[in-house]
C-alpha cells in the first residue's frame, strides 16, 4: 500500500510506551537501528529528514518493520493522528 495511503494504529488501545532519553541509545543498540541513525541512513516516516538521536521523536511498529519520526512539529502531528 502507497505511504500516503495507510494508516498505522499508532494509539491501539490508547497506549503509549516510552523511554526515558538516557536509554534512547540503547534501545536503538538493542532494535539494532544505532549504527543506521548514527550515519544518517534512517529518514522520517513522515517528512523524509534523516532521523538523528538528537531529533528522535517516535520509534513505530508499522506492519512488521519499525519506522522512526523525527520531532519536526508537522511531522509530531502526523504520529498523534495515525498518519504514517
């Protein structure tokens, strides 16, 4: 399905997961994406930018595959309504 087109249920069950920042690297050690986001390799599920540890904004289950956003307001926007 096109990205524009599907929507991921990103509140299913009206939960949110978080992580404290201080543990942001080694989630990402452990989902094996830090070497990725380190060289730039890993881009917004929204906007395209390349996802930084400074930018992180949202780690995204989305049909098997994980997906990050980064925290540009409209892309923030996107995550809260399921858009991505």
């Amino acid at each position: 399905m096109e990205k524009s087109k599907r929507k991921t249920r990103i509140m299913e069950n009206n939960t949110i997961k978080a992580v404290h920042d201080d543990d942001i690297i080694s989630l990402l050690r452990s989902l094996q994406l830090y070497d990725l986001v380190s060289d730039g390799k890993i881009k917004c599920a929204f906007c395209e930018g390349a996802i930084t540890v400074d930018n992180l904004d949202a780690i995204i289950p989305d049909d098997g595959k994980i997906v990050l956003s980064c925290n540009n307001a409209t892309c923030h926007a996107k995550l809260l309504v399921g858009n991505c």
